[in-house]
C-alpha cells in the first residue's frame, strides 16, 4: 500500500482494523485526532471503480444535503490521485439485517419501533427532493443508541422536475424492486421506495422475504402478482399495512405522508411520526463554535463563516464531531497537541510520512458491513461492483408471464409498455408528468452546501477544503479534486514539529522493528563469547523452532474473548479447537472454501464458472459471561439471504 495515497487522511486520523469489505471498497475503523471521536472511513480505489465513478459522486453530493438523526453523516471527504475517502459516522451495531437474523424475527413492539425510525428517514430524504431506490436491511445501520441510520445513496435519485417526475433507471435489488420497475416501466421514484419499505417491514416481522426464488423469472412473476404468505403470527393491523404498502398498481399504494399517522405506526406512541431533522442543515452550535475558535485562536465571527461554508474538509468534519460529542453529553472539548504549534484549519502540503505502512488487521472488535453487497445470482452478480442492474423484462418475456400472470387472477388488468432503454441510459426525467398531490413537506432551501457550487458540480468535482485553483499533477482525468494538490491559505509549520506530534511513524510503530532491535541488541551482548557463541546460537534457534509463540504464522494462543453480542452464535462446546475441528470438516462439505488464519476461517463460495459468488467469517470466540464458545459471523460479499441459508445450514451441521 503506497503511503502517498493515505498522507492526507494520516493527518487527521488513527487508523485501525477493517470492518467491511465490499466490490470495490473497504471500511476501516479510523479515531478523529482532535475529537478522539470514532468514525467509519469509506476507502475506494478508483482504478477499481471504472464505470462505478459517477455513482460515488452521486452518494457524496447526496449525503452532503443530508442532516438527519437516522440518515448516516458524511463529515469529510479527502481524494488523492488514486483513493476517495469518505469519513462518515460509525454505527457499531452492524446492519438490521444480522440483527434480524440473529433474532429470527422481530417482535410486532419492537419491529414498530425500527420502522418509525426508517419511515423518519424515508419521508425526510423524500422531502429534500431524493428517492433512495434502494431500500433493504443491509442498508441499515445501528448506532450505538440502537437508532437506525440509512446509508448507501449510490443509486438515489433528485429529479430535476421534483418527486413527482418519472424516472427509467432499473436499479437496485431484485428481492426489494417495486413491479413497474422490472416491468421496465416509467415509474415515480417515492412510489418505488414505499414498495421496498413494505417488503422490508415483512422481512422485519417474518425473519424471510415475501417474494423469494433462486430463479429470477420466478422471483419477477411473484412480485408482479403480489401474492406472498401471511403468517399466523401477524396481527389484523399488520396485515392491513403490509397491504396497502405491498399494492401492484403504484397509485393505489400508501403515501409516506399518510404513513406518518398510520395507526398500526400511532400505537403505543402519542405523536405522529417526526420525520424533520433535529439538527437542520446549516445549523451552527454556540458551544462548538466556541470550542473550535478558542482552538485555532480565531474569533467566533471568522470561524462561524468559515463552518458556514460546509466544504466537507477538516473544519466540516471537527465541528460535525464536537456536535456529535454534545448530542451525547460529553465534554465539547478538543485534544490539545503537545510540543507543537496548532493545526491550522486548511490543508498542509509538505508533510508526507516516510514510512511505508500497512494497516491491515484481521481482527475485529464489531461486526460491521457497509453498503450494499452483490445479488449472487449469477445472471445479476457483478464481482467488481457493488452496483446491481435490475434487468426489465424483454416483450417475449413480458407477454409470457402476463399470460401466465393473468391466469391466476392478477391484480395487473391492463398492458404495459414495454422500455426500449438500454441500462448504460439514464432518463431520470421522463417527459410525461403525473399529477401533482399535496405534499406535507416544506421545500427544500433554494441553497445547499451542493448547490453552492453549481458551476463545480457541472464540471464534477468534488469540494475540498480549498479553491483556490493549481496546475492538476500529470495524473488520469477524474470529476475530483486533489486534496493534496491544493495549496493551503495559511503558513505552513515546519514539518519536524508537526511530525513530533502526529506522525504515522509514531501512530503505528511496527512490532518487527522491535523484534529486530531487540535481537540484535542480543547479538552484540555475545560478541564476547567465542567459546560458547556456536552453542548459544544454536539454542536461541531451537528455541525458537519449539516455542508455539514464535512460530511463524501463529497469531494468537487461544480465541479472542468478546462481549456477548446478537452476531455471536453460542455453542455448547467448551474447547475452541474441537469447535474450530468441526468447522473445518463441514466447510467442504457444503462447498465452501475457506482459508484459517488462527481461529478465524475466511470463506468464499464460487460458481461453475469460478466467480466468487459469496465472502464471509466465521471466528471462534470466547464469551466472557457466560464461560461459553461462540461462533462470530460476518457477511463481506454476496446476497444477505442466500448468506443467512448458507450460515444457518453449516451452524446446524456442526455438533455444538
């Protein structure tokens, strides 16, 4: 890994282990210096992205819009010539989907309480004008209040014409796609999100999907009849919602506004649903502002304009920071750096760490993915990419599962036009109108931290914490730019006295190096002994070989010991490495290749073709309370459900 890709962001924060993997970016757990506050930094390389560029910038100029208490926070944004760093807020409570799973099902209480939250965030970004389209429990983090935060906006959508306007883009996730969608439809991008929003209110209800089938023809033609399984367990007022969100015809479907009072959501709560952010976009703390003036010795004035400006830079991500600090009552202070002049708010140019390094760390304190992963049918899994296309239905296609569809009293009673669009085309605005309903929200600001810079975003590239323009290094065309190509406002400190403080060299001092000084320290010790050299030499080395500690490749002597958590399986064994034995012979036995580092197997699944179709762990772990082995999961890659079949089955097969 070349350190020139990581200087910038090494000047801000501490980096440690990964905690999500996807197609074409990882997610590291990172500490921000001046707040010691934990973040979650999005790191993609754009060699890897390709065709998938346009849809990162489509998520960073969506997210920067958005300020709401269950929509994930973008606070900074850094590029360099070969990464794009999104540091966004950290959720260590992993996805809604684990937590589901983990449960089997929600209870009817608490199902309701998730789905207030998620209808929160839906009606919000609705009334900023965006339609997610891709709406799924993966797509949902837990905070660490246990509130629900929306992330992924890679394939949203804000039609120029507003919320009423058509769309044409089939996107998203097969399972989770509204029947005017694969129909290859123009459809209305708030009625396709309410869809999605009631197959994920059964998921949350049932622990399963309502509209399921290896074979995607299958799975089209049950979403086109909308017939799907009522459980038992489910009460009349359930049924009824599930209804009225899971209706073919988009126009007969509930609207976000009617769900807000929606008695199923109404009861056991004594308001409506709060969809309106609680700390709005463009609102400037007292207290933060103060905090952060006193820091960098500026007047309350200056530093309010310069927060104002919301460039997503380290000023953006601070005061974003000390806010988040505050809303959960800690001190609203800043780590003051000794034996060094303060950081200036601007960006520094010539400091550069010398050090190569390598942060890689299997281990994990959370689990934690992030984003969307791969439909792991092969006809719609994309290795490369995290995006999923959605492929309408041909008119061959069309006319026979209408047929079919018709014979089975469809709901759908007259023709649909067939798209001729191709999925390279993206008419996000069709020409035909539909007509206009009342809308319970307020318009959206003429101004936005986006829309401030129209003629950059025109031109597609992304705000850093200067303007001021440069000559661009010989480097390949993107739509950013350069963070570290910009030059900085303020006098820049010495480089020796920034790097006493903050230097990479320091923040993660390599333990061979130790080793190293350590064994050659030794060394010189018995440069003396010319008798017994050969014998000591020859000892240190068989002990070496004998002693379990030293042997290349051990990373642990036993399991890690972790907290008790709902991605944990418990076990009824007591000895890790007979637990570990059986893993490993059920493993091939359910086709799934795995390599073992310590006690932690990194399993993959591939097709008839070879491609990897499915990533995922499986550690074995110590449970402090009770004295117990448990089995932590994870997902990496691949579909969430056909994962949690895939998981359940070898867990089931195991003697535990």
């Amino acid at each position: 890994m070349a350190v020139d890709d990581y200087d910038e962001l090494l000047k801000y924060y501490d980096l440690h282990e990964t905690i999500g993997t996807g197609g074409f970016a990882k997610v590291k757990l990172a500490t921000h210096i001046l707040t010691r506050e934990k973040v979650a930094i999005k790191i993609m390389d754009k060699d890897s992205l390709g065709d998938d560029l346009p849809r990162v910038k489509t998520e960073i100029d969506a997210m920067k819009n958005f300020s709401h208490q269950h929509v994930c926070r973008l606070y900074h944004v850094i590029e360099t010539p070969k990464k794009i760093f999104m540091i966004l807020e950290y959720c260590p409570g992993g996805e809604l989907f684990d937590y589901i799973i983990a449960k089997d099902r929600l209870s009817e209480e608490e199902a309701r309480v998730f789905f207030r939250q998620i209808v929160s965030a839906v009606a919000y970004i609705h009334s900023q004008g965006y339609a997610h389209r891709d709406l799924k429990p993966e797509n949902l983090l837990i905070d660490e209040d246990q509130n629900l935060k929306l992330i992924d906006f890679g394939l949203c959508a804000k039609p120029k014409g507003g919320m009423d306007y058509h769309l044409m883009t089939c996107c998203g996730s097969p399972a989770y796609a509204a029947p005017e969608l694969i129909q290859g439809k123009a459809y209305i991008g708030s009625e396709a999100d309410i869809w999605s929003m009631g197959v994920l209110m059964y998921a949350l209800m049932c622990g399963y999907l309502p509209f399921d089938d290896d074979n995607v023809m299958a799975l089209y033609k049950k979403i086109m009849r909308g017939k799907y399984e009522i459980p038992k367990w489910l009460s009349p007022g359930s049924v009824l919602l599930l209804s009225q969100m899971l209706q073919v015809d988009p126009k007969r479907r509930i609207t976000v506004r009617h769900l807000l009072t929606h008695p199923w959501l109404m009861q056991g709560n004594s308001c409506p649903v709060e969809w309106f952010s609680k700390t709005p976009l463009g609102y400037i703390d007292e207290d933060c502002v103060t905090e952060l003036s006193v820091h960098y010795k500026r007047s309350k004035t200056s530093m309010s304009r310069l927060i104002s400006e919301w460039d997503y830079d380290q000023t953006t991500a601070t005061y974003l920071l000390l806010l988040s600090k505050k809303s959960h009552g800690k001190p609203v202070r800043l780590m003051r750096l000794p034996a060094a002049k303060e950081i200036p708010v601007t960006s520094f140019k010539d400091l550069r760490p010398k050090q190569s390094l390598d942060f890689e760390d299997i281990s994990r304190d959370e689990p934690y993915v992030f984003g969307s992963m791969e439909f792991s049918d092969d006809e719609l899994f994309y290795e490369d990419s995290e995006f999923i296309s959605i492929e309408p239905l041909t008119p061959k296609q069309y006319s026979k599962l209408r047929h079919e569809t018709n014979s089975v009293d469809s709901p759908l009673a007259t023709p649909v036009k067939q798209s001729c669009l191709t999925k390279k085309e993206d008419k996000e605005n069709f020409d035909t109108k539909v007509t206009k309903c009342d809308s319970p929200f307020l318009h959206p600001p003429p101004w936005t931290p986006v829309t401030k810079r129209n003629q950059n975003v025109k031109r597609g590239i992304l705000t850093t914490p200067n303007h001021t323009p440069v000559v661009p290094p010989k480097v390949e065309k993107s739509p950013f730019r350069h963070a570290r190509d910009t030059p900085t406002k303020k006098q820049t400190i010495p480089t020796e006295d920034i790097a006493a403080v903050i230097s990479p060299e320091r923040r993660c001092r390599s333990v061979d190096m130790d080793l190293n000084q350590a064994h050659l320290d030794n060394a010189q010790k018995k440069k003396g002994a010319k008798v017994f050299g050969s014998l000591e030499r020859g000892l240190d080395k068989m002990i070496t070989m004998l002693t379990p500690s030293k042997r290349k490749g051990c990373t642990r002597e036993g399991p890690r010991k972790l907290r008790a958590h709902y991605n944990v399986t418990t076990t009824n064994l007591l000895n890790p490495d007979h637990l570990l034995n059986e893993l490993t012979k059920i493993l091939p036995e359910k086709n799934v290749d795995y390599v073992q580092k310590g006690y932690i197997l990194k399993c993959k699944t591939q097709s008839d073709f070879g491609k990897v179709t499915m990533q995922f762990e499986l550690e074995i772990c110590q449970l402090s309370k009770p004295e117990v082995v448990g089995i932590r999961r994870q997902r990496l890659k691949g579909d969430a459900w056909v994962y949690k079949r895939l998981v359940e089955d070898i867990l089931s097969s195991c003697k535990v």
